[in-house]
C-alpha cells in the first residue's frame, strides 16, 4: 500500500476520484457506441439496469439482432 492505504499504481489519486474518472470514461465510450443506434446512457447504472440498452449495445457491438426488444416492450409497457 502506498500513502494514506491507496494503492501505488493509483499514482496518489482517491479512490472515489478514480472511480468517477472511469465512470466517465466509460459512459463515453459506452455513448460512441450506442450514438449509432440512435440511444444514450446518461447515467450508467441507472441506464443499464433493465438491460434494455445494455441489449442494444451487445448487438451495436455484436453486429447482430438480439430479438430482445419486443419482450422487453411488451413487459414493460403492458
């Protein structure tokens, strides 16, 4: 462990600064993907959690259709 019981290789940064530095890395990353179906993500855990576009972006990503759509509708929106 390094100063104050972080890790060295975190070069000295908090662990809650380092965690929404990747966060925002990945919602980035995650947005440049999606961009291409036509959907974002604002807020990943809020965004992801009911699989809708995290179904969306396996098949961005996949190239395929995953058909998960019309289930996902049909219960949420019965």
């Amino acid at each position: 462990f390094g100063v104050s019981g972080w890790i060295w290789g975190d070069r000295g940064v908090p662990p809650d600064e380092r965690d929404a530095v990747q966060k925002k890395t990945f919602t980035k990353w995650v947005n440049a993907h999606l961009a291409r179906a036509a959907c974002r993500v604002g807020d990943l855990y809020s965004d992801l959690r009911d699989g809708f576009v995290l179904t969306r972006l396996l098949e961005v990503l996949s190239g395929e259709t995953l058909h998960c759509h019309e289930w996902w509708h049909h219960h949420h929106h019965s």
